[in-house]
C-alpha cells in the first residue's frame, strides 16, 4: 500500500528517528533533554559538538593555548566560519595531552632529560586512560581516527601492598578481597543471628540478607568465612586445578579478619568502583598523544608555536594579546574580536589579564595537584611471564602509590615500560618531584622491587620521569577545587567576560580529566558565539 | 677480576636463573616444586611442555579426537618421537574449539543451519575466554603464533535484569551493586555500634571495620546509605559532570534495601570475582578457532577426518581402533602400540571399549552439561553508541541467563555479533536447545529485548545457533562432575589402563576449560610415555 520511503513517515519512530528529529527542530538543547528522559545521557552531557551556525563575516578569535581544550575550540570556532589564530608556548601542540618516546627531551625547571625508550614504546605523562562515559573524548577519537583500544584497570591478580600488613609481603587483589567480602558478611550474618538488626530490616530482607552473605562471602555451613573449595574458586589455590590423576586443587588458608583489615584493601575495591575508573576503559593505541596529534592535522597550521604570552587586554572592538617569540625574542601583539583563552590558573595568575576582579579572584583561589609520572623501561615482561600479570596495577602506601603494568602488546618479547610511580597524595609527589631525574629512577626501582625483588632492578634499561610542579609551562598538574572555593569562584572563573571566557579542564567538574577540557571549551565557545552573533 | 661469562657463575643467581638450573638438573616435577616454593606457580599447575625424550624406535600412538587435547597429544608425541595418527569424527579438526562464520553449516540431530554473518563476524559456540592463570592454553598460543586480545569481562555500565525486581526494568551493574555495598555497610556499622559484635572483634578492629565500612559504603556522617555527590561518583549520576556554566554533577537516587536484595546483585558480584572469570581475560583475535588451526598447521597431516570409531580392542602388543569412514562408507582398522582417546564421554560410553570394567562404570557415570549459544548479527553497535556497553555482558533470570557484547572492533560502523544467549541453567538449556533454530532465535530477540527495547529487533540482520545437547558428536557441553562421581570415578577414569589412556577437560578438575583438555592431555602423555620407555 505504501511505498518505503512514506512508510518511515507513518510507522511510529523508533527512539533514533525521535532523538534525530528532536535534534533538527529542537537544538542540540531539546535533544539533550530528550535523550535524558529518555534515559540515555545521564552517563554524559555530552551528545554532539554544538552547532555553531553563522558566524559573522570576518569575525575572528584569538586562542591562548594547543592543549585539547584551545585544539577543539579552534576546531569547532574555524568550522563555525571565524578566523582563527592559536598561540601556544611550547613548541609543541597538546599540552598535557602527551607521549614521551625515545630520543625525545624532557624540560623541567632544573634538569633536562632525554629519553632513551626502544621504538614503539612510550610514557603518558599526562592523562592515559579514557572512560566509557568520556563521550566526547571518545567523539573527537572516532571524528579525528584516533585508534582506541582496551586499558587494563582492576587486575585480580595484581598485588596490595601496605607496609604494616602481611609484614610488609604484597598480596594478591584476589585474595585479599575476597577475604574483606568473606569476614563483612560472616560478622552480619553474626549481628543477624543475634537479632541486632531485626528493628531496622523486615523479616524477608533478614531472610535475604542471610542468603546474600552466605553466596557473596563465600561462607560455610556454619556461616563463617573458612579455607575451602568454593573459596579457593576465588580466591586462588596453593596448587591450582589440574589436569589427570593429580588434577584436585588444594585451597590456600584465609586471612584472619586483622590481617584482612590491616590491608585497607577496601580502599582498592572503591579505587576500581569509582565511576571514572570503572571497565571498560580506553587508551589510543600508540600513545596518548594520538588526540592531539589528530587535532593538530586539522588545525595546526593555526598554531603559532613558541609563544609567550604576556597580556591580555580588551575593549569594546577585540581583544589584543601580547606576547614574546621564544625563540627568536621578538615581541608582537595579536588582535582579534574573541579570545578563548585556555592557559592554566597557575601560569595565568601571573599575566597582566584585563578582566574584572571577581574572575582574577577565581583565577588566584585555585591551587592545582601535583603528580610525578616515572616509566621505568625494562628488557622483558617478567611481570606477565613470571607473575601473570597483564596490565592493571599494583598498589603500595609507599611514595610512589602504585605500579601499573602496560596495556597493549602483551605477550611480546621486546623491552616493555612500566609506570613505575603514579603518587597520590601530595607529601610522596612533592618528596619525588624534589629529587634529580635519576635518584627519581632509584627511588622508584627500591620502592617497585617490593612486588618484584628478583626482577625489578636486575630487568631495568632506562627510565624517564615527568615532575608536573617543575614543567613550567604548568607548574602543577591540573586543578583541585574544593567544595568552598567551588562555592565561591567557580562561576566567576567560567563567566563571559567582555570577549574574553576560560576553558580548560579548570573550567569544569571535571577536574584533571580531557573530557572536563573539551567539554569545557564546548560550553565556552558556545556562550562565546550567542554573544558574537548578538553583537 | 672476572670476565661476564665467569661472573655468570660466581654472581648469586637470579630467580629466573635459579629455576632454569633447577629445570636442567631436576626436570619439570623439580621445577614445579621450586617454582611453587618460590610463589610463582600456585596460579598454575603448568611450567613447560612435559619432556618426553627417548621414545623407544617405531614406537606408535593412535589418537582418538582431533580437539585440543587430541592434537597436543600427537604434537607433544610427534616432537618426542612416536609416529602417530590421528582419527576425528568430524571433516575438521578442532572438535569444541570451534568458531562459526558467514558460510559455514551447523548440523545437528534436526537441522543445518547456515550461518548468514558478513565477512570478519563471528560466533564461537564453545569456548571463548581465556583466563590469564590458564597457561597451557597460553603457552601453546605462544607457540603456535596465535594472536591474543582481551575479552572484557567486568563491565560496570551493562545491566542486570531480574523480572521481579525494579518491576523488571534493567538495572546498571554500577548503580546496584554501589547500593549492594552502601547498604551492607550500613547494616555492619549499626551492628558495630549496638556492640552486638564486641565480642567477636577486637576494640581495635572494630574501630577498623568502622573506617573501613564508612569508606567501602561511601557512607555519609551518620554512617547511613544515602544520596550523596561522593555516592554518584561511584554509582553514576542523574547528570553527570560538565564543563562550564552547567558543569555541576546531580547524583540520583539511591536503590533501598529491598529492592538491592531484590536485584541478587551479589551473584554478579560473585560471577566476577571466580577465579576463572576474574581479570585479565583473553580471546584469540578473529575467533578461538585459531588455537585448534595453529595445532592443525603442525599436525594436521596426521588427522584422518570423517572416521567414526566403533570399536577400540587392545592386547599384549598393542592397539586395535576399527572405524568407518563415514564419506565412503568404507571400514576399517588402525593399529598402533599406545592409544590416546578424546573421545567425550557421552560418546565413548556408546562404543565397544576394551577396558576395565570400572573405567567403564566411570565413563558411565559422567553425566554432561548441556548448554546454547546463540549469536545475532546487528546491523550496528547501538550498545556501544546508545548505551556505552562496550563488551561484558548483561544478566537477566530469562532462560537466555544474558546477553555478551562483543570485545574487539568497538567503535566499529559494520555490523557486529551479539551473543544472545548462554544459559545457565539446565532448565533454561533444554528449553532454548528443544526450539528449532529459527524459534531459538526469535526467543533471543524477545528476552535480549528487555535490555535494548527499541533496537534489538530493529537492527537484527541474522542469527545463528548451537545447542550442544543435539551436536551428534558429543551430545552434550561438557563434563559436570559431582563431589560423589570425582571420589567414586575420577581416578579410574584418568588411570592407564594397559595400552589405554583417557584424556580431555572430562579428565581434569578443569571441567569445560580448554585448560583442562590440555593439562589432561599433557599428563596422560607423560604417563603413557613413562609406561612405554619402561615397556
């Protein structure tokens, strides 16, 4: 009766043809808010880049900084229509957006160093990882051909080490928690039995309650949390199953319950329940710097390399930016009717910026982290073919915090780079930050060697580390708000002011993470182009 | 003092060295035992390929099954010098490591089906993950040049459906089993504080299990389980962080009590934690399929295919086989001094055996799980794009047990197959294998449907399906040994027998793993080869 091309306009829509037609007649707003009702983008706010249809004839903006967030915003602005003119002050583009590989330098302020990794192998010593959820990260990935492929994260077989616990001998993730789980639920089926939480839970859920700890903690008949078969079937084995007449396994003994705790391996279990850091995670195959290298083959010849910027002023017509070749030492100015400017706070506070003192304010209140990354190349992937273990991490509360294992090209017979240092807390950055290049390296090969003591220094080739409160293009490693100066600067740090708006990982709740930058810079252009296309 | 080579020698030896030493001077039992001493080999109970030197001149080996454990045992025996044939059913080699593609036919008693997939998909209807601990299979995937990827597995943001909890609307795995824990965290910190524990725990870890359940349940200052930013950053948001002037995050609801227990979350949380489903976790890349044809390239010469076994006699001197070729119709007998058979139980048990009569009552008593696969070709990733499910799976209390999004090409445009079913349940089993083919695909499409209702069957191209139970060659899964048939049966199931040796996953206590086929194998080769050396 129809033929096919009516008949898509008379079936009922699928949830697709809606969300498409939402989008046409309704912006990239409408569709938004259709897909959350939806129940699709509450993983993201991120659905498509904005469309950012006529701009005015001639109109141009200047962008301060080529790291992800002055790369999309160029992007997005020069498809827009607008003239745009980047200056970055490295002579490289990406910023943090970063790989370091052999034969490549690494400047900090008081040592130079020059990377000596085999061909192929490389440090991120910026970001590494990607969320599912990073939609836009993983947008511009798809739209630049940026290879993705699977990052390693919770590792059963990786190791948990505290000082204080087991003496001081990692122990496997896998065992640990399963002894947290199995002693949790031992000890409420205790104070269920004993009637200590019939006020506060029904009769059905007790009854459930008891059913759940027993299959989730793995308990016995008794339920208590003891050594035997179904443990060991995660737990792990003294001997494994096998195969023929001495194929039975034999289960190893549980921890006690003050060993179990001593391990804090509760905080590793939040570690991997974290929403960021949750599977499936991603890396771009080759190296972080993939993104920003996919940006700069569209944009890059808008870049204007070895740029020091040192003043923004506006008035009512543009905005003039000067600035020093650091190279050539010739000085010059850059006029535009926009300026996207995406210098961090640290370095920003320390330019003579024309905006008004509620966003200098901003500008000073945020103080950011600090971290030190330090790959440690080794001749073979003695941590796969002597431990099995294929990527993830292994943890330790000494300064360097975690050990993690490469992603990617497993199995393989040639010299691998592990992270050897990835501190969290700001004492064992600083304390690593604060020593050469080299005693970094020993630091990192004493303090790895405890999950490794055979291997990890016998193994070792070359290592190359990156102290982020000593590169001086940042002078931290990204910012930290806390609830008070969110409070009290945030919105002043992203407002449009004049011509002038912030982007950047610092300019959005998505601190220290490239979606933060991109959607950030998304949020700012856009607001930079409803007042261009008033003007 | 010394020159490199002689520092060798006076240096204390490296673990690695160590073992090596051990392995030249006392064989592989010696080296098992100093590596299980060492730590390294409890996750495992293979370190090498068996050596099996100084096959006696001439000596001779028929292999029964050209499966995994078939053809390691004409590979290993070939390399140790036995002349060996290998007899096989079916017109390939591989037997359950099996991978069907556009094409291909799948018979069973019933029907043919033709897989319809385009070019590059692919379903594996038996095996299809390789834990990172099974290191025969990975030494052999080494060895023979097949490439491995990962296959995830843990997937926070894939769901879990239970048709009588939530009113049978999915759940994300991350939302509930962040209020799984919340909400045992809270019942153990209430527990704690009315002291009905004082007496199990000591004042110290009591103040510990305090810590530790505030942290591990993302509790808030009552130590309750409530809607909170730190919860949404575990549990997902309602909105999630942005950049900009909307940046702010809004966390959702947290699930109650009851309708936590009522999603039995703890039996995903139980699933990811065994041993054999823990991470890393691998796949040959372009189907396992490729373990059995790396096997085939060394020994496939030594396979004859469509010869169905009837009778296998043995006497002082060696082994009589008598066969059929089922192409020609043509019968006949092969002779050879040992014997290897792979043949499942299912499928011995209907021969003329010459063997104990207790091996008889074992092969007897080895009942066989049954289980289905089903695969459906979408005509593109809508998990990936419209739910951001990349790999994993999602569960479901439906006879389908769950749905597995592919690993490998995410971010693809083609089409992709979903795994639609793999039941469980022995119920669930018989009820999808008892539907012809083309209703066991429209039953995937109706229960997959509850995780993706708009699209499933709208962007359906093709299915294909197998249901072991009606495979001619094994009539079944694999085996499932009880507590009562292992102490009854094992042993006389894996003993040599005269000339006789058994061997497959159904001789392991790694049932249904390939690991098992092969570490069976492998021992029943050492022993046979110790009995002829000795003949």
């Amino acid at each position: 009766m129809t033929d096919p091309v009516s008949r898509e306009f008379f079936a009922p829509p699928t949830r697709r043809q809606l969300l498409t037609m939402i989008g046409k007649v309704g912006g990239a707003g409408a569709l938004y808010q259709a897909m959350t009702v939806l129940g699709h983008a509450a993983d993201s706010q991120f659905s498509a880049p904005p469309r950012l249809t006529g701009a005015k004839p001639g109109a141009s903006v200047v962008v301060l900084g080529a790291g992800l967030a002055g790369m999309v915003a160029a992007y997005e602005l020069t498809k827009a229509g607008y003239t745009v003119q980047v200056l970055e002050f490295q002579d490289r583009t990406g910023g943090r957006n970063w790989s370091v590989r052999g034969g490549d330098t690494i400047t900090e302020l008081g040592s130079i160093q020059t990377v000596q990794f085999a061909p192929g192998n490389y440090l991120n010593p910026g970001p590494w990882r990607i969320p599912y959820h990073h939609r836009t990260v993983l947008h511009y990935c798809k739209e630049l051909g940026v290879e993705l492929e699977h990052f390693a994260q919770i590792n059963h077989n990786a190791f948990v080490h505290r000082k204080d616990a087991y003496g001081g001998k990692p122990q496997r993730y896998r065992e640990i928690s399963t002894d947290f789980k199995g002693h949790v639920a031992e000890l409420l089926s205790k104070s269920l039995n004993a009637g200590a939480l019939d006020t506060a839970v029904t009769a059905e859920d007790k009854a459930r309650l008891f059913d759940a700890m027993k299959e989730w903690g793995v308990l016995d008949k008794n339920r208590a949390y003891t050594k035997s078969i179904k443990v060991g079937e995660q737990r792990g084995w003294d001997r494994a199953p096998g195969g023929g007449v001495n194929g039975a396994p034999i289960p190893g003994e549980v921890g006690t319950l003050s060993d179990t705790l001593s391990t804090k391996v509760w905080q590793q279990i939040g570690f991997y329940a974290e929403n960021v850091m949750q599977t499936t995670m991603f890396q771009p195959k080759g190296g972080m710097d993939r993104i920003g290298k996919g940006f700069a083959a569209k944009i890059g010849h808008l870049v204007r390399l070895n740029t020091r910027v040192s003043k923004i002023a506006q008035d009512d017509n543009g905005v003039t930016v000067s600035w020093t070749d650091s190279k050539t030492g010739v000085s010059g100015q850059t006029r535009a009717d926009w300026l996207v400017c995406t210098i961090p706070a640290t370095v920003l506070g320390q330019l003579d910026v024309q905006v008004s003192d509620a966003k200098k304010a901003a500008i000073r209140a945020l103080p950011y982290s600090n971290s030190v990354k330090i790959g440690l190349e080794m001749k073979r992937r003695f941590w796969e073919t002597d431990y099995a273990i294929y990527g993830g991490h292994s943890f330790t509360d000494q300064d360097i915090s975690l050990i993690s294992y490469p992603t990617g090209n497993w199995f393989g017979d040639g010299p691998a780079v592990v992270l050897g240092a990835y501190p969290y807390g700001l004492i064992g950055s600083y304390r690593l930050a604060g020593l050469t290049p080299e005693k970094r390296i020993a630091a990192a090969l004493d303090q790895g060697s405890v999950f490794h003591p055979a291997e990890y220094k016998a193994e070792f080739l070359s290592g190359a580390s990156v102290a982020w409160n000593r590169i001086p293009w940042i002078l931290g490693c990204c910012a930290t708000w806390t609830e008070t100066s969110r409070a009290a600067h945030y919105q002043n740090l992203v407002s449009l002011d004049g011509r002038v708006v912030l982007a950047g990982e610092h300019c959005s709740y998505y601190g220290c993470w490239q979606e933060g930058a991109l959607l950030s810079s998304l949020d700012a252009i856009s607001r930079l182009h409803q007042r261009a296309s008033a003007a």
